[in-house]
C-alpha cells in the first residue's frame, strides 16, 4: 500500500481509492471491537473447531483479565497476521455497524 503522508493542519490532500478503503476498515474494526457479537469467533473461525474453542478460551482469559474496555484489542493484538486477516475480513463482510 502507498504510503501515507502526515498532514499539516493546514494541508490539503486528496485521498485515494485506497486510502478511503483503509480508513473504513480501520473504523469498522475499531467500533466492531465496541460491539463485537458473543458469537463472532464461531463466524470467523467456525462451530466448535478446535481453533474456535482455542480463541473462545483465549477471550474469555483476556476479558477477565483486562475487562470489557480492553478485551477486543488485546485479543487481536494476540492473533497471528493470518489470523488477523480472517477476522478482519470477517469484520468487513458481516458487520453492519
């Protein structure tokens, strides 16, 4: 991806294609991670899979670790890059909001 200059308070930059597809995945991971559904690691990773019930598992630690504010972040900054993807390609199908 084409690297993104910071801006002045004062700059005008016209954003490309990529950069307003970046910046919606990025808002609708962040008000996903706010909202997640009880079920959304059975979507990504499917029903009773041994990787579900691992990440389920995983979840659940973190959640009674850190607490509802912090779960869904220290969650995905445990994933793998692969892991990563499949979720936010399953945050960018199904989350409507």
């Amino acid at each position: 991806m084409e690297k993104i200059e910071q801006m002045s308070s004062t700059s005008v930059k016209t954003l490309k294609v990529n950069e307003l597809t970046s910046l919606e995945t990025v808002n609708k991971v962040i008000m996903f991670g706010f909202n997640y559904p009880p079920n959304f690691i059975c979507g990504v990773w499917g029903n009773d899979t041994m990787l579900s019930n691992h990440f389920k598992s995983k979840f659940s630690a973190i959640y009674n670790r850190v607490g509802s504010d912090a779960v869904f972040n220290t969650f995905y900054c445990q994933l793998s890059d692969d892991n990563r993807e499949l979720l936010i390609n399953w945050i960018m199908l199904n989350y409507k909001g």
